[in-house]
C-alpha cells in the first residue's frame, strides 16, 4: 500500500509538508512512520492526515485515493504564562555544514526579547504572538563543548537558553591494509581521519567495525587505527574485509580483498655475527623467523664505513651469510641487515643494526708534505709542513712522525728527529750544502712510504728573482696559469698563504701533475677582504722545486680599512706638499688604486685639475684623482698668502674608497716682501716723524735767530718805477730810500775818472769791474766820511757769487754829489739817481742787467711818497731790511 500524509503547521491549512510511505501490509498489522520536523515541535502546534491507496496489480480495483483522515493536533509543549521565557531545541546534535532552527516561546511582548548567538545579537522570526524562530544555516564547529544560544528579557532578570552540539564530518578511513608477518595473525592498519567527539557524552569518538564476508566474521575494533584478526588453519587464502566507521549521526566503510601470501611482512633479521674479521675483510652471518618450508626470502645486507655504503641482497629461508672484503683498515663499520618475500614482494622487514670495527694496518701513503726555505747568515732555515693522513690512508692512529734529513754533499752523514702526532710541521737549519730529507708517519703497526724533499745549495735565493703579479679570483676561488718547466718534471706544486709567505702563516699547498699547467684553488678559508700570495712551484725529477710564478690577489675585495696620515711640508705662501710615505698599502682589504684628494670649495670654485662634487647638503667639494698607487706625495700649488685650506685624503680599490675622515686645515704663509713692507713702513713713519719735528724746530729756530733777507722785488719802494721792457722787473724807487749818504767806489784796479762822454764803454766797463755801495752815517760837521757798510747777497747774484763781489750800483757824473759827499739835500739826491738810472735802463739790454742790493732804513710809508720828512729819524746801526730792489750797474766816480 502507498500512504499519502500531509503536515500543517500552525493552523491545518497551512500545509508544510506532503510526503508518501510505501509498505507491505498485512491485516491488523499497526505502522509506524517517522517524520522529524526542522522548527521543534514546541514552539507551534502541527496537523497531520493521512490517505491510503492499494499499489498491487492483484487488487487492481482498490488503486484509488482513499479520503483523507480527519486532522490530527500535534501539540508538545503548552503556552507559558506571562513571565516565561523557553528556549527549544535542547542538547541539538547537527553536522558540521548543516542547518538548525531554535525558537522560543514567551508570554511576554517580542518587543522586550533579544537574543544571542556566541554572545552576538541576532534576530529571528515571528511565527505567532507567543513564538519566533531562528535558523541558522551551513552551521561550523565551534568548540566540543557545543555552541551557546540564549534569549532574555530586557530589564530584567528573565533569560533563557541552549546549547547545540556541532559534530565534525565522519571522514571515510585511509589507507587500510591488512598483513602477517607469522601466519597466525592479520593486523590491518588504517588513518581515521578527524575526531568527530563531542564532550558532555553528547557523541563518542567513531567506532569502527571489521567485517569478513567470505567467513561472515564480524568484529569490534579495539583502537581507532587498527585491528587484530585471528587466522584460522582451514587454510583460508583469500580476504574480503570491509571496516566501517559510525558515530550518532553517519556511516562510512572501506573494501579490501587480498591473498595472504601476498601480504607477508616478515619479522626484523636476528642472531647477527662478524666472523674472520681482517683489516679488509669481515664475513657476516644472521638467522630469520621461521615463515613456512615454502617461503623463500630475499635480504638485504649493507655496510657502512669510511664515508661509503656497500650493498648486497641474499636469497634464503633460514640462515643467510655474506662475505664482505676491500674494507678500510682500523674503521667502524655499521651492519644493518632486513629481508621481504622474495616472490611476492610486498614490505621490507625493519633494520637489524650491528656494528664492528676493522684491525689497524701499516700507513698506506706518504704524507703530503711542503716546505719552506730562507736563506740566512750562511744557513739554511727550512721549514717543514705536512698534511695529516686521512683515515684512509693512516689505516690506524698515528703516533708520531721521522725525519730523516741526509747530506747529499756527505752520504754517510744522517740525522733522525722523531716528532709527535699532533705536530703538523718542523723547523730545520742547514748548512749551504745539498739535502735529503724523508718524512714517514708511524701506527702500531708500520711505517708509510717516505716522502722525499731535496733542498739544493740555492734554495733560497730563487724568491727574489721572479717577480709578483697579480690575480684576481672567482667565486669558486682562483684560478692561475703558468709556463711549464723545461725539462722534465714529476709535477707541480701551487703553496699559498695570507698576505706574506713567512715561517709563522698558514701555509697551504696543492701538488698537481706533471702535465698539468692550470688549476682553481679553492677553500673554505678564504675570507673577504685577506690578501693571499701564491706561489708556482715546479719539482724536477731529484725532488728539487724551481719558483716559477708569484701571484697576489684577494678572494673579494673590500673597501680600504683606512685612509692615509697626511703630513704637511714645504708650506709656502703659495703651495704646501702632502705626503703619506708611511701608508701601508699591502695590509689593505683589497688592491690600491690609487688616492683621492679632496680640498673644501671656496666660493664655490675648484682648482684646475679637481673635479667639482655636490654632496647631498648642497655642499661643494673639489676632488683630484691620483690613479699611481705609488705615488704618496701631492702638491698643492697655486693658492692665495694667508689663505686657510682644508683638505682630505683617502685611498680607494676596485669596491670603493676609505672611511671618510676629517678634513685638515692649513693655513698658507705670508710673501716676503709683505714682511718687508711690515718692517720698512713703521721705520719710514718713525723717520718721517722725526724729520718733521727737526724741520719744524729748525724753522722755529731760524725764524728766532736767523731771520729770512728780505726779497727786494717785494719791497714797496719798486712800485713806482716799471720797467718798459721786463714788466716783470721791479726797480726800487729812490725816492723811498732815506740813506744817510752814499758813496760809490771802485774795488778791484784803480779805474781812471772819466766822464761820461760816452755810456757805452763805461756799461761795459762796469760789467767787469764790480763795485760796492756803501752807506754812510750823516754828520752834519764833519767833512770825512764815517764808516761804510756793505750789503751784499750772494744767492741772489749769481754773477756776483761767482765773482765774491758785491753788487753795483749806478754812480753819477764826476760833478755829481755823491763825489762831495752829501753836499745836497737827500731829495735832490733821489731824484738825481732816479734820472740817471731810467735814462740808463733805457740804454743797458736786459739781459745784461746785475742784481745788486741796497739797504733801505726804516722809514715811514704812510703819506705822500714824494715828500720826506724834514727831520728823518737817525737809524740805528745794522736796522732791519724791509725792502729790496735790484739796480743796473752805473760807472761811478771813486771818491777822493
């Protein structure tokens, strides 16, 4: 019969459900069907009816609907009252990706109800005034202990809530196998996968469960990864198990099916010997667990020494051996054996580990040995060097060391050093002569072969002689080539060494073959910025080693450690020298290539040659490039006297230049003849000042004692008389002059008196004989004349300085009154001598004209010039000179 049902929710026309249920029925038989409903059954009442129809073709009448039941009310939980507050479903189980409803229901207004999911408000639903729902889909896990929802009433202390429980999917199990290792037992493995356990006893973890089919066996696993299934002996080979995994709410089940001889694991190998063990040799022997006369198995046996693994595979049923042999002497071997089917190979057993060590036995190789010679005072330094045995080769431990060094020059002349184990070198000194030496390594049970070093006289000049290159490396090390060494050669030797091959540094060597001529060093102690020297050796055929090549190079080149010490010399007021003689270049990082010389900017100019740098702060500085790493010296010419300069100077190689360092500063000397200038100009000034002061105290002097002649052409007295034909010549006015008396005579040879018939001859005569005016004091009773005076000034006639003469005056005619004395009145005088004079001026060339000077007394100037005063004052004698005039000589009569 086929059973149509229909839900309703809420009220029966609201239909939310139509499903059939197909079922074989018999009479009176009751029927039972399931439905779970989403929204919990107590937060809203549910209807149910039911229709039946007859589905047999034996009953084709009775194929028709019956009519619908009437509506069965389902109702779980009644209303609560007007303070209630419940929350539905309780204790949920879903699956992780799947959907849940919770609902409430509440006497009290939705309006006053939040809810919380994870302690996060959520809103749901109405379904009627009492009731709301919420559904939560794709649900995840939260945590085993379930996922909290409560709702509660707003102000007050009204709440409610679940906790739903959140399973992790029931994965399918992984990698299930089943196998025996004795034929009494089936052990089958698998991978679960996740837990699906949830706590409060809410879900367990998964169960699994072992079915057999062939059999019909059924079983209950133990653990959660495997299982134990007993075989039987009724000869069973063939396996269909199927493993099944439940929890509440899911199944899920995995197949195999197997032949059991091809599921044979095989227990680990036992009972493990080492027989006739020699230094090479070692017969190894083991035994397995009994599987059956029928079954034959396949092992593998390894050993493991020295760095290497050797491998073999014996067939067996029982007990298995193996001969193992080219073994190293005085070496821990590990034996690890472990077997399979040999038929039907399915699993190795597990390892069967044994180990046993190898008898020592004599050094089989001689040690790699080197060596260094200086010559000095006469001798031979030899240092020796050698490499330690490697285990291979020791064949056991080693406990000391022979050298044996023999006189080539001296045959039968030998000496033993024995030196200990742990010294990996030796110092020797020998003479100039021809050596053998021969250095063995000993065990406890022999001697190695010797190596042989010949050290010839000349050993230790050859150094010098070939000169040093350099190198430069790769990032797998450095690689070099050389010329082959004539003749013939056993081989060749490449030694190198930091920075310096001396007694004290790490010596390291390659030797090479003889047809060798190129090789790559590499090492794992080369380090960046260590300056290496190599050296090419080649050995002839007497063990004798010829220097071929020098090289030096770094493995990476660093930036310079430091920058050179500058020392200032030959500093001029124009240039100034710096040197950095005592700069090492070789103990750099890398290889100097030269120097940088930087000078701070002025005004922002360099000079010729430097190349103008800006730095990042918008300073200047002027950079000069010296590419000539031996080049430690830098003149700086061209600069300003007391001029302050700074400067700096660093080194630089392939990767960079030095640190930066301070700039120093130099201040340029002074010129020499600024010096001078600051010696000689104080010195002037100081002079200058004295000068000044003895000319001014002179001037006061003089003008206190020796007062200045009067200038006759300045006198007042020259004003009245012009002259027609030098307007620049200024005559004295006798009229000005009040003398006492004049008297005009003739000094040198007695001229003759003569008239003047003629003026020409007496103007010439009177040119060459100079005369002298004398003045004479007036007395009125006396006849004879007084004492005469005579002015002369010989700085202004320069006739007359050169003649030692005084100046001439004129003289009148023979009947004139200067021949009587004054025998007329002094104006009758004047204005005699003024005729005379202007009519002989008019006569005598101008350029013949004489200074001569005449006294005139002091007088007044005030009135008429014409007049004289009735009663001149009488003079006192040697008056002051208050005018001068110059007057053309005139002949004169001497006086009797």
């Amino acid at each position: 019969m086929v059973f149509q049902m229909e839900i309703s929710r809420i009220r029966p026309s609201n239909v939310i459900w139509v499903g059939n249920y197909s079922t074989t029925v018999k009479r009176d038989q009751v029927l039972h069907w399931r439905w779970e409903s989403e929204l919990p059954l107590e937060c809203a009442t549910h209807f149910v009816r039911i229709q039946s129809m007859v589905d047999d073709a034996k009953f084709p009448k009775l194929s028709i609907w019956s009519n619908w039941s009437s509506w069965e009310e389902v109702h779980v939980q009644d209303y609560p009252g007007p303070s209630t507050l419940l929350v539905f479903p309780k204790n949920k189980l879903v699956e992780e990706g799947s959907s849940i409803t919770i609902c409430y229901i509440s006497g009290i207004n939705h309006n006053n109800i939040t809810c919380y999911l994870h302690n996060e408000l959520i809103h749901g639903e109405q379904l009627d005034p009492k009731a709301s729902a919420f559904k939560l889909n794709n649900v995840s896990f939260f945590k085993r202990s379930g996922t909290n929802f409560f709702c509660k009433v707003n102000q007050t202390d009204i709440q409610n809530g679940t906790t739903f429980f959140v399973s992790k999917v029931l994965e399918e199990p992984k990698n299930f196998s089943c196998e025996t290792q004795d034929f009494e037992t089936l052990k089958c493995t698998w991978y679960p996968g996740v837990d699906t356990g949830l706590d409060w006893n809410i879900q367990h973890s998964q169960s699994y469960t072992l079915f057999e089919s062939f059999s019909g066996k059924k079983q209950s696993c133990k653990h959660k990864d495997s299982c134990d299934w007993k075989i039987t002996q009724d000869s069973q080979e063939m396996y269909n198990f199927t493993l099944t995994a439940a929890n509440n709410l899911r199944k899920r089940s995995v197949n195999i099916i197997f032949n059991l001889s091809h599921r044979v694991h095989p227990m680990a190998p036992h009972s493990v010997h080492f027989e006739n063990r020699g230094s090479t040799t070692v017969l190894v022997s083991w035994k397995v667990h009994v599987l059956g006369n029928y079954l034959t198995l396949q092992c593998q046996v390894e050993l493991e020494g020295s760095g290497k693994v050797i491998q073999h595979r014996v067939d067996m049923k029982v007990n298995g051996e193996h001969l193992f042999g080219e073994l190293v002497p005085d070496t821990q071997y590990v034996a690890r054996i472990r077997c399979a089917n040999a038929k039907h190979f399915w699993k190795w057993s597990e390892w069967t580990v044994e180990n046993f060590t190898t008898p020592e036995a004599a050094p089989s190789e001689a040690p790699d040995v080197w060596r260094i010679v200086k010559s000095e005072k006469g001798s031979h330094i030899v240092s020796l060097f050698w490499k330690p045995l490697s285990k291979f080769h020791a064949n056991g431990k080693i406990l000391f060391y022979n050298v044996v060094v023999e006189n080539l020059d001296k045959p039968s002349t030998s000496e033993l050093y024995p030196i200990p184990a742990s010294t990996r070198d030796a110092n020797l000194t020998l003479d100039l002569c021809s050596y053998q030496i021969h250095i063995t390594a000993n065990n406890s049970v022999g001697t190695s072969p010797a190596s042989v070093i010949v050290i010839s006289g000349d050993s230790g000049n050859r150094t010098e002689e070939v000169e040093e290159e350099k190198i430069n490396s790769r990032e797998d090390g450095f690689f070099m080539s050389w010329k082959p060494l004539s003749g013939d050669v056993i081989g060749y030797v490449v030694d190198w060494c930091e920075h310096r091959q001396d007694l004290f540094c790490n010596l390291q060597w390659k030797k090479l073959g003889p047809n060798t001529t190129s090789t790559l060093i590499s090492s794992d102690t080369f380090r960046p910025g260590v300056r290496y020297n190599f050296r090419i050796h080649g050995i002839s055929t007497k063990n004798i080693a010829y220097l071929l090549e020098n090289k030096t190079g770094y493995f990476q080149e660093l930036a310079p450690l430091d920058s050179p010490q500058v020392n200032i010399t030959n500093l001029t007021s124009r240039s100034f020298a710096m040197t950095w003689k005592d700069y090492a270049t070789e103990s750099q990082p890398g290889f100097i290539q030269g120097y940088h010389v930087y000078l701070k900017a002025r005004n922002r100019q360099c000079h010729p040659g430097f190349e103008k740098e800006v730095l990042s702060d918008d300073l200047i500085r002027c950079k000069f490039d010296i590419d000539d790493p031996r080049k430690k010296t830098f003149i700086m010419e061209n600069l300003q006297p007391e001029s302050s300069y700074e400067f700096f100077v660093t080194s630089y190689t392939g990767v960079g230049e030095g640190p930066n360092g301070t700039f120093t500063k130099v201040t340029t000397s002074d010129e020499p003849y600024h010096k001078l200038i600051r010696i000689i100009l104080p010195m002037i000034l100081f002079v200058s000042l004295i000068i000044v002061a003895c000319y001014w105290k002179s001037e006061w002097v003089k003008e206190k004692c020796y007062p200045d002649i009067p200038d006759p052409y300045k006198s007042s007295i020259l004003s009245l008389i012009k002259s027609k034909e030098n307007p620049h010549l200024t005559i004295m006015n006798v009229k000005d002059c009040i003398p006492d008396a004049i008297e005009v005579i003739n000094k040198p040879e007695g001229t003759k008196p003569q008239l003047l018939e003629t003026r020409k001859p007496v103007i010439e005569s009177a040119l060459i004989e100079p005369v002298y005016l004398y003045l004479l004091q007036e007395e009125k009773k006396s006849s004879h004349p007084g004492p005469c005076i005579c002015f002369e000034n010989l700085t202004y006639n320069q006739s007359a300085s050169d003649s030692g003469s005084c100046g001439h005056v004129p003289v009148l005619p023979e009947d004139s009154p200067c021949q009587l004395g004054l025998l007329t009145s002094p104006d009758n005088l004047l204005k005699t001598l003024e005729k005379n004079y202007m009519n002989s001026l008019g006569e005598i060339p101008a350029e013949e004209t004489n200074l001569n000077y005449v006294s005139q007394l002091a007088s007044p100037m005030t009135g008429d010039k014409d007049s004289l005063p009735t009663n001149p004052p009488v003079p006192a004698h040697c008056s002051e000179y208050k005018m001068q005039m110059a007057v053309p000589p005139m002949p004169c009569l001497p006086s009797p």
